[in-house]
C-alpha cells in the first residue's frame, strides 16, 4: 500500500509544475535542469533523447528557452492534469501547457506527460514525453530540432 495520498501527491507535484514554471519564466535553463535526475529522457516526434549529465541538458534547455523568445513567448502556463503513484518514490503525470505572448494572444499549446522519482525528498523528472508539444509547433509552421551533443 502506498503511503502518500493522491491528494498529497497532487499537492506536491502541482508545487513541481509552479516551479518549473518559476524557472522557465526566469529564463533560467539551469533551473529547468534542477527539475530532472540524469540521465534523463525526452521523447519527441517519433525520436527518444537522452541527457547524460546536468550540463548536457542545461545546453539543450538554453536552446529551448532561446526558441521560445524567438516566437514572442511571454509566459507559459503548466496545469496538472492527471497525477497517478507508480510507488511511493515514483509517480506518472500529465500537464497541459501553453504558451502566450506578452499581450495574452495563445501562441500554442499541448499536452505532456512525465515519469517523476523522489530523490532525497524532492521530485525530479526522469522521462519526458515532449511529442505534443513537437505537434503544437509543427501545426504552426516550426519544427523543434531535438537534443543535439
């Protein structure tokens, strides 16, 4: 039996999202990167990726949040959908994010999901599933171009 209740475990992981979204809206890829175990993976369009270290995913994370102010984005959102245990030390969540410009116009949006682990009492990501948001921007025109390195 697992001994953290779902509504703690929605609670905490809600707390997860605020703050990667604390981090994203600093435009501070090392705090994204604080947010995930490594090595970590990522899937998009069809293709897996794996970060080997901290440093390997801060680089891709700066390249990502670049993009994102190339396209005028001024503020994400990020709302748990779904929170389920795997195990008292792992959970699987879904998001629902999007992406604004600063006068409020919806640039895009897209649903993600993550496989979390408790390490030392906090919440990190081990695997991301980014193919909705590769879908969102393909939709309008631009491609994501994966992790490179």
């Amino acid at each position: 039996m697992m001994s953290l209740a779902l509504s703690d475990l929605e609670t905490e992981l809600t707390a997860w999202c605020a703050s990667y979204l604390e981090a994203i809206h600093a435009w501070d890829a090392a705090a994204v990167a604080a947010h995930w175990t490594y090595p970590a993976l990522t899937t998009q369009a069809g293709q897996s990726f794996t970060f080997k270290s901290v440093d390997h995913f801060t680089k891709n994370t700066e390249r990502l949040l670049s993009f994102y102010q190339s396209q005028t984005v001024a503020r994400v959102t990020r709302q748990l959908v779904s929170a389920q245990a795997l195990h008292d030390q792992a959970a699987i969540i879904t998001t629902s994010d999007a992406m604004f410009t600063a006068d409020e116009a919806r640039i895009a949006g897209w649903q993600a999901a993550y496989v979390l682990q408790r390490i030392d009492g906090d919440w990190k990501a081990v695997m991301g599933v980014a193919d909705g948001e590769s879908e969102a921007w393909a939709a309008l025109g631009t491609r994501l171009g994966g992790s490179e390195g």
